[in-house]
C-alpha cells in the first residue's frame, strides 16, 4: 500500500496542499463500508495499534489509506477475508490551510506597507 501510493503521489509544498485532502494531523470524517461516518484526527504515532477516542493512527492501515485522499474519494483495501471500503467525507480541519487562513501565502504581502509572511516550516 506504502509503494502504491508513493508510486500515485504529487509532490508539492506544503502551501499547495488543497484544503480537501487528508494529511498528517488533519481532522477528517470518512466512512467504513455502509457504517455511520466517522470524525477523527490523522495523527502521526509510534504505536500503530494504539487506538483512542477520535485518533486514527497514521501507521495503521486506515490511517495510512486515508492519507492523502480527497473529500469524495473511496479506496478499498484487501483484508484476509474481505475488503474493506473507506470513503473521505470531509477534511475538516487541514492544518497547513489554518495557517494559509491566518497568515497568508509565501510570498504574499500581508499588509499595505508589503510585509511578507512565511509559512511555518
């Protein structure tokens, strides 16, 4: 799954991220198969197994298969006995268009005196 979705990625700076699509730290609302949506955040652990109220371990294979998907998109992913079909609702919160929302783009002056912003790096 890591290969694939490398294989499929667009680089881009972290400013040219859309605002839809899941990435690390995003909060995020996705579906499994017809179950009831989902409102979690995308987080990066060192325990993958480790579940808790409203986290989605990114190195767990839903978290790992919600990363970088699209609001609208549906990925199924093969389990031993079944398949399972996870649907991006909503990104919800996106923490690289929260900063854009605060302090603008590179490179964009930020005032009419044409101070510039930086994006956090």
């Amino acid at each position: 799954m890591i290969r694939a979705k490398l294989d499929g990625a667009t680089v881009v700076t972290a400013e040219d991220v859309p605002g839809n699509i899941a990435t690390i730290n995003s909060r995020v609302t996705y579906r499994l198969g017809n179950d009831v949506p989902t409102t979690v955040y995308l987080v990066d652990t060192t325990r993958p197994s480790i579940f808790f109220q409203g986290i989605i371990p990114l190195r767990s294979l839903i978290g790992l298969s919600l990363l970088g998907m699209r609001e609208g998109d549906r990925r199924s992913v093969a389990l031993r006995h079944s398949v399972l079909r996870i649907t991006l609702k909503r990104a919800l919160h996106q923490p690289t268009r929260e900063i854009r929302a605060v302090f603008g783009r590179a490179g964009e002056p930020s005032s009419p005196a044409g101070t510039v912003c930086l994006p956090f790096t």
